[in-house]
C-alpha cells in the first residue's frame, strides 16, 4: 500500500492526463477545470462576451493549466490572466483586449477590497484650500486606477451597460478609475491630468505638490474641479491624515 | 428559534430569503465565497445573518492530506466564524490541495489508519484554532479506490469519536454513489454512525450517460429515492437541520422553497411522532 501523499500525488497525474474517453477519472478532471472556467469568466464577463464563449473557455483551460490557482478562494481567481493573455496570439487581433482584462481585473479588486469611509464634498468643504493642499491623501482601499494606450474602459462600460444601437467609442488613450464609496461600485474614463494627479497621491505627496505636478504638465486644468471630483467619486479614504 | 430545513443562500434571492415568514428557516453559503476583505458580498451574509441563523460550509480545508490545512485559509475561516457566528461550520472528507496547488473539487483517497491519523490530527487542528465543532461531509464517489482498510461509515464515526466532531450526512452523496459504487444505500445508511449527524444535505444529481455515473451536480430538484432516505433517516433517528443544496440552474426562490418545506415536513412529521411516543 502507498502512503497518502504519493496516492494524492499519483491521482493528480492521472487527472491531468485521464487514459482513454470513458475514464472516471474524467469526472474529477471535468470539474476542477469546470470550476477554474467558470471563476475566470465570473470575473472576465467583457472578455468573455469580445472572444465568445467557445474560444473564451478554451483559454481558460489553457490559463488554468498553465498557472493553476493556489488558494480555493476563487473570487479573486485570475490575477495573472491579464498579463497571460497579453502572451496569447489573439492578444495581436484584438488591440483593447488585454486593457479591457485589466479593467476586469481591477473592477473585481475594488468590489471586494476592505470597507472604509470615503472622503467626502462635506468633509473637504470645511478645510482653508490652504491646509488643504498641505494634506496628505490615502486612497480609499477599493480605488483602482490605470492608464491604457486604448478606451477600453469605454469598450467595458459599453459592454456593462448595453444601450440600443451601435457602440460609438471615442477612440484615445485613456485611463480608467473604479471606486465603491458605498456597497455599489462605480468605473469612469479618466484623463491625463487625473491620473497624475491621482499617480501623485498614491505615492504620497502632499496634495499642494502632486497639484502643482498636474498643472505643469497640463496648465488648461482645473485643478480644484478636478480634486473635486475624485472625491466625489469616492477615490480617497477619511480620516484626512495631516502632513 | 430552531433551525429546520434551511436553504443555499443565493444572492438574486435575498431580499425573497430576507422577507419568508417560514418558521425554522436558515442559510447556508459556502465558506470561501466569503473569504474577502469587503464589499457588498459580506453585506449581504451580515443582513442575512441578522435574520436567520447561518451555516458556513467550506469546500476548500482540504483535511485529507500529509500536511496541516493551510494556515492562511484557516485564519480566513476563524475570521468568517469570529464575525457570522454560525451555528453550523462544516467540511468535507476529502482533499483539494497538494503541494500548493489546488483543486476546485473533493478528490478521493484510501481510507487506510494512515489516513485516519492524519484527517484527525486536521480535524483537531482546525477545531482548536477556531475553538469550536465543525462537521465533516460524506462525499460522492465516481470510482473504485484501491487500498481501502475501512469502510466508510465506520471511518466517519472513528473520526466522530476521535475528534469530537460532528457528521454532516450528504443523502444526495450516498445515492450518487451507490448508483456508482453498486451498493444500496438503504443498507449503507443502517451502519451510518446516526449518533453523531448534526446536519443532513439534500440535493438533484445529474446522470453522465457515457460515463453511466451519477455526479452530485446540485443542479436539479431532490429525487425521490432520496427524499425517501430523508423520511427514513428521521424517522428512525429523529430530526436533523436539513438543507436543500442547490449550486446550478437556480430556480425562483419560491421553487426552492417548496422543497425546503418539504423537507421541514418531514422533520416535523418525526416531531409529532416523538411527542405520541
């Protein structure tokens, strides 16, 4: 008699190469990968929908074959797929498919990233602009953002919320920006000067510098409009920490 | 209130789950759906907690296995059962993992005395570390095993007595393999260690015609052989929380419910019974 864990590692073998069509050995290799497919296009839903549902579940076998998951908490399954994909041929036809995976990937981290209070209007209303550019913002933990030489996240958003007629995308780099100040989660296009502004948050500097940054770089902005509204859409977290 | 026959808690269900007047209803989910830091997912399990006693049922411990269960997903669980507070946590006689890698599925494995040393040495881990009882779950069998020193049942209740755990009897499972495995599970049932069920699962099979196998797809309604292993098992041994497990093709919540109140009749049927007695 074997000992356990060379049973456990002989079965594993044989699943990943079952002998022969009728094997029982099928059962289990069928619902291993089942799972891993279905996880992945729980949290690919754009991706799926762009490659259609045959070529889709055949990459994911490959995916999941090549980079199998390591913890059974599938929420979060696929964090990898995006740069795995990129690798893939059909990454060459379809040139917003790995910026509309990335998207995916950080719509699904900002659903289920920690609660916390998001900064809002009220909170900044009562600050002088003066300290208030002295401040150091931290971004709430659900707030995700990137900047992508295609509008994929306006290919995602299109996708997420079908309208009648054909989709019109505005075809630029553009960045994107998904928050959830609340339960629900929000996606919108960002420009240029709002990601910098937002790049300088996260690597700490005091609001007054990545402002400064941000208008060197594009003086048309708005600067106070534009931290206005990533506050309102939740991308900074309370309380204020002062510098 | 009494936990009876609950439910697999379903997101597009919750505001009809939130709001069924049902005496003795309760919810389960599986554990590591949950295993996140936020968001509207654990929301819902804390409004649903709220109103109904709950059931963590984990399909990812991996208890079958040479090394102790993974430490990270053992601090995950303590983490859910710390704040939900279910009633019930269970687990499956299985593995999902090895060597790092792991596997959306309950593999099989002889039960040999190796094994059991081992899954207790789990089992008392796990219990330790989340301070309290857990049930572990008969699983569904598709193929010979060879090497087996124990039969199952009697496996289940030397881990019973060992651990202190509990059983969470599958009726779907031990119908799934019979058909399977060739044994009847009427009989199978007679030397099941009753004494230490805490909750029983009801769920639909599907049948593989190629393969000629039941799978345990909890796609489909409860079939009648096992609604009668149901009726049989409470009769003889007196009444068990029982689920309805559904995981595919998910009716409306008012289908669902009509088996679960199925179920609870049957629970309540053996109430009576023992009252006369």
């Amino acid at each position: 008699m074997h000992d356990l864990h060379s049973f456990q590692g002989q079965f594993v073998s044989l699943i990943d190469r079952p002998e022969g069509p009728l094997s029982p050995l099928l059962v289990y290799r069928n619902t291993s990968l089942n799972g891993l497919t279905e996880a992945l296009a729980d949290n690919y839903p754009v991706v799926c929908e762009l490659l259609g549902e045959q070529l889709f579940g055949a990459l994911a076998l490959a995916f999941a074959e090549t980079m199998p998951p390591v913890s059974p908490v599938l929420a979060l399954y696929g964090e990898g797929f995006p740069d795995w994909l990129a690798m893939q041929p059909v990454a060459g036809e379809i040139s917003y498919l790995v910026d509309v995976a990335h998207c995916e990937r950080a719509h699904v981290e900002a659903l289920f990233a920690a609660d916390a209070q998001a900064l809002s209007t009220a909170d900044i209303a009562q600050v002088p602009p003066e300290r208030l550019l002295a401040m150091q913002f931290a971004l709430h933990p659900a707030a995700r953002f990137g900047w992508q030489a295609t509008p994929a996240i306006d290919i995602w958003l299109a996708h997420r919320n079908p309208v009648e007629g054909e989709i019109v995308i505005d075809w630029r780099a553009a960045g994107y920006l998904f928050t959830r100040p609340e339960l629900e989660s929000r996606a919108q296009p960002i420009d240029r000067p709002a990601h910098r502004l937002l790049y300088g948050i996260r690597l700490g500097e005091v609001l007054g510098h990545a402002a400064a940054a941000t208008i060197r770089l594009y003086p048309a902005t708005d600067i106070g409009a534009l931290f206005a509204s990533l506050v309102a859409a939740g991308a900074f977290m309370t309380p204020i920490k002062r510098n | 209130m009494t936990p009876t026959a609950g439910l697999s808690l379903k997101a597009q269900h919750l505001h009809e789950a939130l709001a069924s007047p049902a005496a003795g209803l309760w919810f389960e989910v599986h554990a590591e759906n949950y295993m996140v830091e936020g968001g509207a997912r654990l929301a819902m399990l804390e409004a649903a907690r709220e109103a109904r006693p709950l059931s963590l049922h984990g399909v990812g411990m991996s208890l079958v296995g040479t090394e102790l269960p993974d430490p990270v997903h053992l601090a995950a669980l303590k983490r859910l059962v710390d704040r939900f507070e279910p009633f019930l946590v269970s687990e499956h006689l299985a593995w999902s993992r090895l060597d790092r890698r792991y596997f959306p599925d309950l593999l099989p494995f002889p039960r040999t005395n190796e094994a059991l040393v081992r899954i207790c040495r789990n089992i008392d881990h796990v219990q330790t570390v989340l301070g309290r009882q857990i049930l572990i779950e008969n699983p569904s069998h598709y193929m010979a095993i060879a090497g087996h020193e124990w039969r199952e049942q009697d496996f289940l209740g030397e881990i019973a007595r060992h651990t202190g755990c509990g059983l969470l009897l599958d009726l779907n499972n031990v119908a799934v393999s019979g058909h399977n495995m060739g044994f009847d599970p009427a009989l199978w049932l007679r030397s099941f260690p009753a004494e230490h069920v805490c909750e029983i699962h009801l769920a639909g099979a599907s049948e593989d015609a190629a393969l000629d196998l039941l799978i345990d797809s909890h796609d489909r309604p409860v079939s009648e052989d096992v609604w009668q292993l149901h009726r049989r098992f409470v009769e003889r041994h007196g009444p068990r929380p029982t689920l309805i497990e559904r995981d595919g093709t998910i009716p409306t919540f008012r289908m669902l419910m009509r088996q679960r109140n199925r179920a609870a009749d049957n629970l309540r049927i053996n109430l009576k019974e023992l009252a006369y007695a």
